[in-house]
C-alpha cells in the first residue's frame, strides 16, 4: 500500500528556496564613519591590469578630498566569463559626506548604488 502525501513535493522545493535565500556570501566590513563611494578598478578577466585602491585613493587626496578608508570589493554584478572582459572589480572609499559632489566629479559613484556589492580582501602587489 502506498501513501500520498498531498504538497509533500511542494513543500521540500518551498524548504529548499527558503534555505538558498537566506545564504548570503557577502563580506561585510566595519561600520561606515562616511559617505561610501566606489570606481571601478579598470581590470580585466585573464590579464588584470587597472588601478590600484592605492593609486586612486592617491588621485582623490590629490584633488582635495579625504579618504577616511580604502577596501577592495566586487560590484556583485554578473559578469560573462570572457578573456578581455570586465572582472567587476571595484575599490570603495569612505569619504567625508560633504565631499561627495567633489568624489562625483572625479567619477566616483554611491556604493548605495550597487546593493550586491560586497567587500573583498585585496590582492597582494
């Protein structure tokens, strides 16, 4: 004799989603004492290349606005596995929040904008 449980199927798919959607793999790093912006690091899938967090924390100091912290992340984007192609690198700053139209102008965006983004440890030189 056989048993059916009604929803039986259903509810194992239903306890499967609910436990993949509460696994997140995002780094979190210490509070924000400032305004969070980010760049792009300019690297590329199989050849690296770009910038350092270093080197545009250099450039935003330069111009005037205070770096309060520099972390490396990932703009949590898909990207397509392609030798050539963006590999979704980013270096995120803490600034001062009045110096946020000044970060803009130099091409600085609101991490706010990336809502996947996550905090990475940075690649040795």
């Amino acid at each position: 004799m056989r048993i059916h449980r009604k929803g039986a199927g259903a509810t194992a798919v239903l306890v499967a989603c609910t436990a993949l959607a509460g696994c997140t793999c995002r780094l979190k790093g210490p509070p924000a004492t400032g305004a969070r912006y980010y760049r792009t690091l300019g690297s590329l899938q199989c050849t690296g290349g770009g910038s350092s967090p270093a080197e545009l924390a250099q450039e935003l100091r330069k111009a005037g606005i205070a770096v309060n912290r520099t972390a490396c992340g990932v703009d949590g984007r898909m990207h397509a596995a392609v030798c050539g192609a963006p590999d979704g690198r980013i270096a995120i700053f803490e600034i001062p929040p009045e110096q946020a139209g000044a970060a803009t102008a130099l091409g600085l965006q609101p991490l706010a904008t990336l809502p996947d983004a996550a905090e990475t440890p940075c690649a040795a030189p």
